[in-house]
C-alpha cells in the first residue's frame, strides 16, 4: 500500500479549498499536500524562509476523505511510516481554481486523489449532463516543513473580524513592503514601518489607529512595536473571506514570529510570518529554540542547490527567548537568508538519525539579498516526523516553559502547525 | 508658514476627493498654492510637462469650514508647496465615511501636509487614520512661473460635447495615429481628425453651441481691435491645432463626472486651451500645437 489521498468535494467546499490555495500563493509558488489523520494540510514555506503557510481541511470538511500512508518494516523492528510527501506548483494548481463562484454555483463534486506511481494528483470536476474535467498534475517527491510554534505562550493575543483588516490594509500601497503593528494595552495602530518611508522621501507614511472596543479579544502583555512583510497579510485576508471567522493574531517581541489563525472548527489556517529584530538583538548572542526529539528522520532529505532544503531546522533568534537547550553540542547560529543554508551538515543526536543544520554564519556577516530578507529572523522549521502518532496524543501542548533540563523537554511537545 | 484646515461636512468632502483624483490623473506632481481664500493646483509648462500646462482653483469658504494659514511672510502671504498628486488622492480615498478630516502643514523629519480623518465605526471610540504626504516648499524666487496663465486671444471658442464621448472617440483614434488635429468654427461645428497614409478617420460633432465673448474673456476687459472682431470672420472657417493625442487623452480621463461648464478655445495652429467648471472649481488646462 502506497501513501495516498484521495478526497470528495462539493461547490461550496471547493469554494474554500480554492480560496486557501490562492491565499496560500501570496507566500510561494509551491505548495505541499500533506494528508494525515488530522486532515489534509496545504503547507507551503516563502523562498527566504521568513513566511510561512498552512491551511488544515479536518476530514469531516470534505463529503468523503481517506489517507494512507507507508508502513516500511525494517530488520530492527523499528517500522517506519512514509507519508506522502508531495509537491505542487502554484502555476499548475491556480488556474485551475479560478472563478471561484462559478466553480461553486456548477459543480456536483469535485474529486482529487493521488497515483503514487505516476507521481501525479488527479483534479476532477463533475457538472451536471455528465460532463468531467480532469487535471493531472505532476508533484515533486519532497519532504513537507512544519513550523513549531506555539500560539499559547504569546504575550499578546488579538482577535479581529476581518473586516477590520480590510480596511486597514486599504490604507497602504502594494508597493508597501512592511508594516508596523504597535500595540499598547489599551490601543491597536498599523502603520507603514518606519525603516522604509525613512529611504524614500517621497513614500507617504500612513497609521491606523484602532480602539480596543473594535476587537472581539483583545489582550496585551507587554507594549509592543513589531514589523513584517505587508503581502503575506493580505494572503490571509484572502482566505477570510472563503470563511466568516474572525482572524486571532498572536506576537511577541520584535523577532519573535507572529501568527495570524483563523479556525472555524472544519478549516484551521495558519500563517506564521517573521518579524523584525532589533538593532540590539541582532548584535547579542543568539540562542535556540529547542527541536522536538522526537523528530525523527524518516528518509533521505533531498537537498536542491540553495532553495528549499527540506528538514532543516532554521534558528528564531531571539534576545529574550530564556535558553533551552535540546542538544548540547549543537552550535547556535545566525541565520537570516537561504543562502546560508546552502550545505547542512549531518549530525546523530540522541540515536536518532536527525538533522541539524550548521551554518557558520557569525552575528555580523553581510547576507547578500534584499535589505528586507537581510534583516528578517528566520522561522524555526522541522521535518514533518515520521512517526506521527505521538503528536497525535498531544497536539496542542505547549512547551515546557524555561527550563533547561532535557527531562522536562521529552515529556512535552510543541504545537505543530 | 502654517496651514491648517477641516472639513466637517461629506458633500464637500467627496466634492475635493473627486477633485483630486482628477488632478491626480491630470498631473503626476503639481503644485498646491495656498492664499487666504483659494487653493490652486497648478503645473507650469515645463518641458517636462511637453509644454502642457494647468491651473485648477477653488475658493476654500466653499470647502473647508476652518481655515487658517500664514504664508511666507506677510507682504507675501501665500504658500506654494510642490507634491506628488497621487499620494493626496489616495490619502483622500480612505476618508470615505469621516466624520472630519483635517489637513495640515507639519514638518517630521520632512516637510509634510499631514491627512488626518476621524472615521466612523461600528463601536464607540472612532478610528483614526494618518497620513504624512511628503511635500518640498517651493521658494518665492520660483513663484513668478507659477503664475495664473495669461487666457489668449482665441480664434475660435466652443462648447464641448459630452466629454464621454469625446473620449472613447479619441481612445479610439490613438491606436491609428499620435497626430490628432482640432478644429472648431464659431458655427458650433468641432472636428476630431486623424490623419495617415492609409487612413484618414474624423469626427463630426454639430450643433455645440459658442459662447458669447464675456464668458471667454470672463471679466477681463478687453479691447478689441475693430478689424479682427468675429463677426466680420466667415462663422464657418475653422481654426485647426495639431496636438499629441495623448495629451489629450490625458485631460479627457481626468474628467470623470460631466462638467458643469466645458469650453475649450482655439488659437490657430498654436495652442488649444479648455475651460472648464466643475460645480464651483474651476480647472484650465493648455495643450500646445506639435512643433
């Protein structure tokens, strides 16, 4: 038995799925289906690593939904499960989600399903007098990333109808490369972020103020000034409108991601975008996160030259992350652009064959790329474990808080998106 | 030099965002004058331009219900302020449903005109919404060019026909050729033509009507010289200018709402000149014949 999906649709349904692929085309221009038990995940990861994407269609979302994956058994009687690891591209998948309304008002069911064999998704659209469209799209073999982050630990948590987006986002030009999220406890600004209107004299700098009586939750630990990519946020603005749930924001400090979610029980969207660093931070040593242990490598990692090395982990630098440590010997890193990653190194933790990335990227190296990409934190990535069972168990706990004993870090595990 | 204003009540406030949207379309960088009793928006006929040149002017009473500026000195109490169109329109578009919208000269980090718009929402506290348009002051050696233009002397003056129309017309013509030639008599007759080797496309509009010579001249006096009076003329020669059609195409998009007043003035083989009133503003704007 290969890994497979396969997975029934009506219009409306379709309407959503399409609505996600779209929003999730603001980030990149790949996208990986990843069917599990929870569902069917959209993932996909921006080319600088600073975005990243993923919508869960939970299997009661669709009329009819089956998965499987590989059970490879091997002489040490550690069996291995193989998911489907597969790739599309936005050129492919995009035209045929287009027209939206029309795909909703006409079709009966929409089917698609996986021929491992062929390395092939099948897209079909059943109309009504019998007529099919058939899609067969080529995927690529490659191991789906996860983001681990964990929403609950953030200090400040808002929620918004979308609607209040919206409108913000009208205030900037799509020249706009980032905004400024300021809150306080008592009021909410976007506004276009200082950095940028300072190069250009001729860039019109806009704020929104917003007050917190707007906001469906609105709760601020600590006041707050953080930055990121404006193009992203208009990608979950796109899926809002596909459902009428309200849009939860979760930050921290500058450099800490941000996550904008939007959970209407049957489709769980995430967005998790990079933010800004401070001057000071960057020039402090930075510290990890930790990576789960039970992380496991399940196959080779397929490395393509300076893009998208799967199953690396990429370090958050944060100034006030307290440390935690999973492995004593890794070496901690600074890295703020693909590019560095260009070779990762190998390493055995633990009796687990994982992999580590090094990098030998000092604090103060210049990273060719865009002023933007240079300054961004990247996320923290991890290969989607291969043993899935034991996230299953415990999918939303959240991390051991501070502390640096490895005991404490094997009990919990982190909320993978 | 300070500048501050507010507009409290929605008509108006539609009334100047449409306006700037037409100047925006109009001109991609212009300059705001501001006097005690007017705005003008202006561009001079730079070369830049392609000689092309404006002058819009409304009377601030009919707008703002608080006005107060102090210009550059007191013998010259006038600010002239150089920014690009767009960014006013577009700060403009997001007071939509404001309750006030104040604008004001500030300087942070740069000379700026600050937007300010108190928007309406659906709970209690308002939401308030910003903008800083970078501006450059323009210094008073350089207002001599920023001048009212001198109206000249036309050949022919003409009611225009609906401006719509006039303006698929010459979209239509400029995928043919850039020459476009105008013509109009004082016979009410206007002719669009576009000429080329396997080609030669004209438009008829008839019956358009020429307005007697005191709204031409408006109140300027003028003293005619007896012989070049009009009615001693043939009412139905035609006096021609060669444009760059898309200079005009460019006046004709600017204009989204049908003017209340069009006319447009003719000096032979010189230059065209257009005339028109949108409710209480007034909008000039020259094209020069093609060399």
């Amino acid at each position: 038995m290969a890994a497979m999906l396969k997975c029934v649709m009506s219009g409306s349904q379709v309407k959503v799925f399409g609505k996600a692929v779209q929003a999730l085309s603001r980030i990149s221009d790949e996208f990986w289906l990843d069917p599990s038990k929870k569902g069917l995940a959209l993932r996909c990861v921006n080319s600088s690593r600073s975005a990243y994407g993923c919508v869960l269609f939970s299997p009661v979302f669709f009329q009819h939904y089956q998965w499987s994956a590989l059970v490879k058994m091997s002489e040490n009687e550690l069996d291995t499960t193989l998911h489907l690891k597969c790739k599309l591209g936005m050129k492919s998948i995009l035209p045929i989600f287009r027209c939206l309304n029309s795909l909703e008002r006409n079709i009966e069911k929409c089917r698609i399903f996986t021929r491992s064999d062929k390395c092939k998704v099948v897209i079909q659209f059943f109309y009504r007098h019998g007529i099919k469209r058939t899609h067969n799209i080529c995927f690529q073999e490659s191991q789906p990333l996860q983001v681990i982050f964990d929403k609950n630990v953030c200090t400040n948590t808002l929620m918004i109808q979308p609607r209040l987006l919206a409108d913000a986002i009208v205030l900037f030009t799509s020249s706009q490369e980032e905004v400024t999220l300021a809150v306080t406890p008592l009021n909410f600004c976007l506004k276009s972020s200082n950095e940028e209107s300072m190069d250009l004299s001729n860039a019109v700098h806009s704020e929104m103020f917003v007050g917190s009586d707007e906001f469906d939750f609105f709760q601020i630990g600590m006041d707050t000034e953080i930055t990121f990519c404006f193009k992203e946020l208009k990608g979950i603005l796109t899926f809002s409108e596909a459902t009428h749930a309200p849009i939860s924001i979760y930050f921290d400090f500058p450099g800490k991601p941000l996550a904008l979610s939007i959970d209407d029980m049957l489709v769980e969207a995430n967005f998790i975008l990079a933010t800004l660093a401070d001057e000071q931070s960057r020039a402090s040593s930075p510290q990890s996160l930790c990576l789960s242990q039970k992380r496991k490598r399940s196959d080779l990692i397929e490395k393509k030259a300076g893009k998208n090395v799967t199953g690396q982990a990429l370090e958050c630098i944060s100034k006030k992350a307290a440390p935690r440590r999973l492995y004593p010997k890794e070496t901690l890193t600074n890295i703020s652009a693909l590019e560095n990653c260009g070779s990762p190194a190998m390493k055995r933790v633990d009796g687990d064959v994982s992999e580590v990335s090094e990098s030998s990227v000092s604090n103060t190296e210049e990273v060719p790329g865009s002023l933007c990409l240079r300054k961004f934190s990247c996320m923290f990535f991890g290969a989607v474990s291969s043993d899935q069972q034991e996230h299953f168990n415990h999918p939303f706990d959240s991390l051991a808080r501070a502390s640096d004993s490895e005991e404490d870090m094997n009990n919990g595990s982190f909320s993978i998106f | 030099m300070k500048f501050r204003a507010k507009i409290v009540d929605g008509a108006c406030l539609n009334h100047f965002t449409r306006i700037s949207n037409m100047i925006a379309k109009l001109a991609k960088t212009c300059t705001l004058r501001i006097s005690p009793d007017k705005l003008n928006f202006i561009l001079c006929d730079k070369l830049a331009n392609g000689g092309v040149s404006m002058w819009c002017e409304l009377e601030q009473e009919n707008f703002f219900n608080e006005f107060q500026m102090e210009g550059v000195s007191a013998e010259n109490n006038e600010i002239y302020l150089e920014l690009t169109s767009e960014n006013l329109s577009r700060a403009l578009k997001t007071a939509q449903n404001a309750r006030a919208l104040k604008i004001k000269l500030t300087n942070k980090h740069f000379p700026c005109l600050t937007v300010s718009v108190e928007l309406l929402s659906m709970s209690s506290s308002s939401r308030i919404v910003t903008h800083d348009i970078p501006i450059k002051v323009i210094p008073r050696k350089l207002w001599k060019d920023l001048q009212e233009p001198v109206v000249p002397d036309p050949d022919v003056s003409i009611y225009l026909p609906v401006l719509k129309t006039m303006k698929s017309v010459v979209e239509k013509m400029k995928n043919i050729s850039n020459h476009l030639v105008i013509e109009a008599n004082l016979d009410g007759e206007l002719n669009l033509k576009i000429e080329t080797e396997l080609v030669c496309v004209t438009t008829h509009f008839k019956d358009l009507g020429n307005p007697p010579l005191d709204v031409v001249f408006k109140c300027i006096p003028i003293i005619l010289a007896s012989e070049s009076t009009h009615e001693d003329r043939n009412v139905e020669h035609m006096a021609e200018v060669h444009i760059d059609i898309r200079k005009l195409l460019q006046f004709l998009a600017g204009q989204q709402v049908n003017p209340t007043k069009a006319l447009c003035n003719i000096v032979n083989n010189k230059m065209v000149h257009f005339d028109l009133l949108h409710e209480d503003v007034s909008l000039q704007y020259f094209i020069p014949a093609l060399s």
